[in-house]
C-alpha cells in the first residue's frame, strides 16, 4: 500500500535533501490529482494492484504483443521485469494507475517501458512516469535509454521526442529511440522541484 507520511502536496518551492529519491516522488497532474510514484522494492513481489492494472488493459492500448493479455502472462512477464530491472508504480490513492521502468540491471543502455491506465490519460501521467525512469537510470549511471514504439502511437512518440529520445533505427512497424542520460533531460529530471525551470 502507498501512504504520502508528510501529506504535502504542494511541492513547488522543495529544495530537496540527502535523502531524496532521484526525483520527487509526489506528482499532481493536469487535473488536479494526486499520485505518488514509488519504486517496487527489489525484494517485494509484484503488487496485485499492478497485476489487476494490466488484467484491465483495453485490448486496443496493447501495443506489440504488450502487455500480456492472460493473467498467467501478465504475471510471467511482471516477474521477469521486476528480477531484472527496476519499476516504478504511480499509484492513485490505493490504485495503480501507471507503471514505468528499465531493464536490465546491468545493460549499459537498459530498455524503458512506461504504461499508464486509459482512464488516467491526458493528465501528464506519462510524461512524469518517463521523468521518472530517466532520473532512476541516469541515477543508476547507465549511459542512455532504448525503447520500442508502435509508429502509429503518435501521442507517445511526441511525449519521448519532446523529452529528448531520438529515432536509433526504423522498422515497418516501430521506431526505436533513445535518450542519452548524459544530457539536459537526465539532469533536469532530477532537479528538486524548486530547481527546476
């Protein structure tokens, strides 16, 4: 369960401290909601409330096989994900409504992924779940970030350009990009939230 212990939600003049995660992990979007976005701890199993996430998934947000469609799969596909790599959860009160992460571990340009429920759209979920990843990888001291994206997802493909991921290579049917985490992106998404511009 995500619990906010401080309850401040206004964190626009916090400076930040020693002890802060790579970027603030409270986030309002568009609309006025409140998430939290947390990491899953390496030695936690995969939350059910992710899993029933992605149980929800509309059939016509899966993008390349992705997510899974059988709970068996989704499960599977989780289970991988979290052994190899790290994810974050945004959670909307006790619900997730967003997951994000890279992988592997080890990879010097590890693979991002992000998903966010459809009901949760257009409030810039997504872009702040990107921040996110990039902020942990660059963190982590990996050298940039890959991803697929489906050519006809037009709204995701703005959302990566606008943050910095440039086209690596095309297919007939995705692009691959990728952001270098030596850049302005990587050191802005950890900036406190009265650092930044």
């Amino acid at each position: 369960m995500a619990t906010n212990a401080c309850g401040g939600w206004n964190v626009d003049g916090c400076e930040g401290t020693t002890h802060c995660p790579p970027r603030c992990p409270r986030f309002v979007g568009k609309h006025g909601t409140n998430y939290l976005i947390q990491p899953i701890p390496a030695a936690d199993d995969t939350p059910e409330e992710l899993v029933e996430m992605y149980l929800d998934y509309p059939q016509e947000h899966r993008s390349m096989g992705l997510p899974p469609i059988s709970e068996r799969g989704i499960r599977d596909w989780l289970r991988t994900l979290h052994a190899r790599g790290t994810n974050l959860l945004a959670w909307d009160g006790e619900r997730v409504v967003g997951h994000t992460g890279f992988a592997p571990h080890d990879g010097e340009e590890p693979e991002f992924l992000v998903y966010v429920d459809p009901a949760s759209h257009g409030r810039g979920l997504g872009t702040e779940l990107t921040r996110h990843a990039i902020a942990y990888a660059a963190a982590a001291g990996h050298r940039a970030l890959r991803l697929n994206v489906a050519n006809e997802n037009r709204t995701a493909i703005a959302v990566y350009r606008k943050l910095g991921f440039q086209v690596a290579d095309r297919a007939a049917v995705e692009l691959e990009m990728r952001l270098p985490l030596d850049g302005p992106t990587a050191v802005e998404s950890q900036l406190a939230p009265a650092a930044r511009a």
